[in-house]
C-alpha cells in the first residue's frame, strides 16, 4: 500500500492531502505495478486510446523582465533572440485556423510579461473573443494577474490559464530571484475565483533532484483543486541561460515514472507532455500514454524552441490507434 491508494486497485479519488513520503512510495513502486496502478486510474476517468491535441504560439516574444534561469525569453541574458511586439489580431486568427487544419482543438496564445497592461489585456481580450469564433478552446499565458486581469480573461471567454509553478519550492528558488512562488499560487487563486480553468505544471531537467519533482506534484495535487491541465516539461537546451550549467536530462524510466505518479495523484487532471518532446524517442512516448499522459501540443515549434513534425506525432498516433482531439 501506498499513500493510502492500492496497489493494483482501480479507483483514486482526488485528493489534497499528499506528502512527499506518499508521493515518493507511489514513486518507488515496482515499475509493473506502478504503471498498472496509473493505467487503471487513467481509465477509469479518460478514454485511454484519446490524446488531447493542442498548439501553442508565441504572440509577444522576449524582452521580459523576469530573470527565469531556464528562460530564452528573459531579457537578464543573451540567447541570440530576437524580441518581437504583440502581434496583430487577423495574424494570430489566421494562425489558428491553420491549426485547427491540422488538428489542433485548444490554441493557446503566450505572451512574454511579467503582467499585461491594461492596453494590452484589451488586444488580448479580442484575440480569445476571435480564436473562440473558430470554433476552439483558448488557452493564454500572460504572466501575473490581478483579480480585476482575471476577470476580464474570463469576460472574453477565456477556457484556461497557464501559470507554471515549474519546480518544488526548494528548487524554485535556484531558478528564479524576480517572482515568487507565491506570486504564482496568487495569480492561480486569482484564475479560479474568475472561474477560468488552471493549467499549471513545470519543468525537469534543470539540475533539481527526483524529490524537487516530486514536491512539485506535491504542490500541485495540494491545491485545494487539482489544475484541468497539467504540463510536464523536459527542459529544451537554451545557449546563454544560467540553467546550462545544472541541466541534467530525466533517466526515461524516470520521467514515466514521474507522468505515473502524476497520474495517481491528480486523477482527474489532463496530463500534457508539453516542451521537450523532440528528445523523446517513439517508445518512451509511448510509454508515457501507458502511463496517464493524455495530451501533446502539436506544431513544429513551441513558443522559441522545437517540437516533433507533425507528420511524426500523426504516424505514432496511428501506430497506437490512438485518435486526437479534446480528452
């Protein structure tokens, strides 16, 4: 038995009562029992042969004043990037149309802020207002947010906010000195009271140990809900950020190991492999939907950085007989 959920049982209710000592013995099962446990869960509350699809975009790039040591977008270092404006309205529209041509059911816009302007919180406003014309789910991810921003997302219609927490709070502090975590859990509080689904997860590979990851599901699966969405990231290589010089990149037995127990412990959460796919091989991908991930952006870049060809997520979709869309 761990952390009161049985091995080999089917059923998990959603819970706000883990612990690092649960989290790590679900962690540290039998990788067979670990992953029949997850599965189980997994279907129990998806269709498991369904993965959510979803493209992300760039829409305000660099220059942001935020010193996130991971970060290509941070304008503390020098990534070779170049900084671009909030794009226009007919751009970002045409951008999801073409998407959704290929597949796409969320669009997610991203901005590089550390807390819009209210001039620019109106442009944004318009943007969801439009991508939702289309006939698909918005997603944005803007920085900090005051009740009153929160509230106005939600005016517009906004389906999810991306916040990340991005490591355990021991580590968070290695990796970011400009914005606190608790900066963060106050504009996730500000999401939900605005009525707008959270997708909120973070980011491995930058140096931290198993038990910084583990202390992130902690803290994600404590809130008092469970994010809609939960993006697990693999740190993609930035030349001229401090987080070089840690990086280190997840065993993947231990990133499935990782995707499991998130499965367990947020049973209801839509579990997204999100950054850091193109490192990943066909089978550990595989694996990862065995084990409860139920989601991918598709596209051949996120937000500055690479993802897999669309044609092949397409082929190892088909190779599962796994169909895409909304989970």
């Amino acid at each position: 038995m761990a952390a009161g959920v049985e091995v080999g049982g089917s059923r998990a209710s959603a819970r706000s009562d883990w612990n690092r000592v649960g989290a790590e013995a679900l962690y540290r099962l039998p990788f067979a029992d670990l992953t029949f446990q997850a599965q189980s869960i997994h279907r129990d509350n998806f269709d498991p042969n369904r993965v959510e699809t979803a493209s992300l975009l760039s829409i305000k790039t660099g220059w942001c004043p935020e010193d996130c040591g991971y970060c290509s977008q941070s304008a503390h270092y020098d990534t070779g990037l170049k900084a671009t404006r909030l794009m226009n309205q007919a751009d970002v529209v045409a951008t999801a149309q073409r998407a959704k041509h290929a597949g796409a059911a969320r669009f997610c816009m991203a901005a590089a802020w550390r807390s819009p302007k209210d001039r620019d919180l109106d442009q944004i406003c318009s943007m969801i207002t439009a991508v939702k014309g289309i006939g698909m789910e918005t997603c944005v991810t803007l920085g900090m947010l005051t009740p009153k921003l929160a509230a106005q997302l939600a005016d517009a219609g906004l389906d999810f906010y991306n916040h990340n927490i991005d490591s355990s709070p021991e580590f968070y502090g290695k990796i970011i000195t400009t914005r606190t975590l608790q900066d963060r859990i106050e504009t996730l509080a500000h999401v939900r009271e605005a009525g707008i689904k959270v997708c909120c997860g973070g980011i491995v590979g930058m140096g931290e140990r198993v038990e910084d990851r583990l202390g992130m599901l902690v803290l994600l699966a404590n809130l008092p809900r469970h994010p809609e969405s939960v993006p697990i990231n693999l740190w993609n290589e930035v030349q001229g950020v401090p987080v070089n010089e840690t990086a280190e990149r997840p065993d993947p037995i231990a990133l499935v190991r990782l995707v499991a127990t998130a499965r367990i412990m947020m049973p209801k959460s839509v579990v997204r492999l999100s950054a850091g796919r193109q490192y990943m091989t066909d089978e550990l991908q595989a694996l990862c939907f065995l084990a409860g991930a139920n989601s991918i952006f598709i596209g051949d870049v996120l937000l500055t950085t690479k993802n897999p060809v669309r044609d092949r997520d397409k082929n190892l979709l088909e190779r599962l007989g796994i169909t895409s869309g909304l989970a």
